[in-house]
C-alpha cells in the first residue's frame, strides 16, 4: 500500500520519459530547457540503462564508406545524405552540450580497413565525398594506404585503408554520468528500478503503470505527456511500431604494450569494430555472422561470435602480438526496415525516439531535440 505522502508528492508529473539511456535523459533535459517550471521524471527500469548507452564502443561517427555505399543500393542518395546529417547535427549538440572534456571526446581519427573484395569502395570515394560534402563541409573519405603498415594490421585482410575525416571518439561511462549530471542540475526527478508495464491515455492525462520490485507493488502515475525512449524495447509498450533488436557482442583486451594504433576503426560494412582505448584494444560486432540469433533482447554471450572475434583480433588487427581479453558483454540495439530513427508523436500526449540503429550516441541529441520539438508544437 502507498502512503498519503507518497501519492500526493510522487505521483503527478507534467512530463515522464521512458528510458534513462542516450535518448531518455537528452529528452528529459530538452524539456526542462523548454518548460523550466515542468516536473519531469525519468523512469528507467534497471539500475543502469537497459539497452546499449553505457554498453557501446563510444564511436563518434556517422557511418563507413562501405556501410554507405551498401545503403545506397536500398535506399536513395537523399536518405543516406539525410542520416548522415542527423548523425553529424546529433555528435555536434551532445559535445556542445556537454563538453568535450566532460565525455572524453577525442579527435583521434578515424579508418576502414578494405579487404580485397571491397577493393571497388576505393574507385568510389569521390563520388562519396562529393555527395556528403554539402553536410561534411570536407572530404570525408580519403585513401590512407601507408598507414597498414605502421598501425600493424594484417596485409592479408587489409588490402587497402580509408580515412574517416569527419570521425572522433568518446568515453560511454563519462557521457552517461555528464548527461545524468546534467538532467539532475537542471531538476529533473530519475527513478531506477522503475518498470512501466504500460500505460493509459485519457483526454486530460497519461496513467503509467509502474512496477515496484522491492514492495511488490504496482504503481500509478499521471503525467500531462509520456515520451517513450526505450530503443529496442519500445514494443513491449508499442506493441505494432517496426522495432527489431539486435545484440551485439563486445571484448575488450587487458593492457597491450606499445600499441601501434590509435583511434576508431571499422571493417566489413561496419559489422565489425575496434578502438584503442587505454592501451586495449575495445572490439565488437559479427552480428552478421548470426543474425537469426542476435535478434534478440537477451543479453547473453554468443560463443561462436566471440570465438570469430578473438580470431579476428589475432588475425587481422593484432597479428603477432600476445593479447588476453579482459572482459566481454554485450549491448541491445534497436533496427528497423530502414535505418532512419523513429520520432514520433503518436497523440497529443504520446511521444516516442526509439530505433537508432546502433548510432545512439551520434542520433541521441539529435532526435531528442526533434521529440520536444513535437511536444512543444502540440501546445499541450
């Protein structure tokens, strides 16, 4: 049972966002910027974001150029310039807004590594940059084929390497507590182990019902608009919106001596990725290699994926180099038909930025300027 206190002061808030990763705390600050004297309150049902905000390998990018050139083949010139302009707008709010130092950003660069097979992507790098370049203000793609060599990959899988001008890097872990910082500077209420189990709208009110794991209990709250950001467990509330999750799996190495390499790195279409971050080696992805299982939102280990990536990190990124994995997880994100973001306003009091496609950390401030965009022009 509830108190009288508890009902009467916890219980009625002008705005509640579902989900405490990227999206949900960018939501919440956005609106306590537009509405200064709103309550809000940020719900989050683990004690750490669910999905993949604090799970990720801290890329500050908007997409390989093989990733690109594949997107071209199912979708047209406008929609791939679109994304990659909302993935560049979304990276430049979140290091204005935060601060570089605050979210360990840094402008290390970043590569592709091109196998023999991809050897055609080379022959379309003008074509590329030409297309982006009203966005990216810069080539943002250019041949680097000395630098194989003198990172210390494989020459048997790199045949060729591209520069990623526009890319950058950052700390996940330092992201996430400057933005819970933030959202709590500028008064907005976070509750952890908080589960919405669903939700009601009336015409003057949204009722959520949100479990209580220590009393056992059920509790209701009303809010003037709700704004579902719960990426790929967003059908779990919207049962009928277009969202598939997708595991991916993650290894990071123990301290590597005289690391030849710095910066952020990508390979086969973006399916695989790698970073230097402390002298290890952080590497992740081969979704790929098993999609039928890794569309899931269980965040258990995939062996067979995990044992491809140690294969690929001796083979390829680390030949001849002793290494120990220190540590493996995995991360849900959130896909769809297409690979643009959903941001919606699905009524007058219900709002949702979910989907993001495994680019969270660039589309996050982005998309949450969008939702409130929509939250303020309903005049609700």
């Amino acid at each position: 049972m509830f108190s009288y206190w508890e009902q009467q002061s916890f219980s009625h808030y002008d705005h509640i966002v579902v989900g405490a990763g990227i999206v949900g705390l960018s939501v919440a600050i956005e609106l306590k910027e537009c509405y200064p004297a709103a309550s809000v309150l940020v719900l989050e049902r683990g004690l750490l974001p669910t999905g993949a905000s604090t799970r990720n390998a801290g890329f500050a990018c908007m997409g390989s150029a093989t990733e690109l050139l594949d997107d071209l083949q199912y979708t047209s010139e406008a929609e791939v310039v679109g994304l990659f302009e909302a993935r560049k707008k979304g990276l430049e709010r979140l290091r204005n807004k935060l601060g570089d130092n605050k979210i360990g950003y840094r402008a290390n660069g970043g590569h592709e590594l091109i196998s023999e097979k991809e050897l055609f992507a080379l022959d379309r790098l003008d074509y590329l940059n030409e297309l982006l370049l009203p966005v990216s203000g810069k080539p943002a793609f250019k041949p680097s084929p000395d630098k194989i060599k003198e990172f210390g990959f494989s020459g048997a899988y790199s045949t060729a390497l591209v520069e990623h001008t526009c890319e950058g890097e950052l700390r996940s872990g330092m992201m996430m507590r400057a933005l819970m910082d933030m959202a709590l500077q500028h008064g907005v209420e976070v509750k952890t182990g908080a589960e919405v189990l669903s939700f009601e709208e009336t015409d003057k009110q949204v009722y959520l019902q949100v479990k209580d794991p220590f009393r056992d209990e059920v509790w209701l709250l009303d809010c003037h608009t709700v704004s579902i950001c719960t990426n790929a467990f967003t059908r779990q509330l919207l049962p009928d919106v277009d969202v598939v999750p997708g595991r991916g799996q993650v290894l990071i190495t123990q301290p590597i001596p005289d690391l030849k390499f710095k910066g952020i790195f990508h390979f086969d279409k973006g399916y695989y990725y790698f970073r230097e971050i402390d002298r290890r080696v952080l590497f992740g992805g081969g979704r790929n290699l098993d999609f039928e299982t890794e569309r899931t939102a269980d965040f258990s280990l995939n062996k067979m994926i995990q044992i491809d990536l140690e294969q690929k990190l001796a083979d390829i990124i680390l030949p001849g180099t002793h290494f120990q994995v220190a540590q493996r997880w995995t991360g849900i994100m959130a896909f769809g038909v297409t690979k643009y973001p959903i941001v919606k306003a699905f009524s007058g009091r219900v709002y949702g930025a979910f989907r993001m496609g495994g680019m969270g950390v660039a589309l996050g401030s982005e998309v949450a300027r969008q939702l409130v965009s929509l939250n303020r022009d309903s005049g609700i």
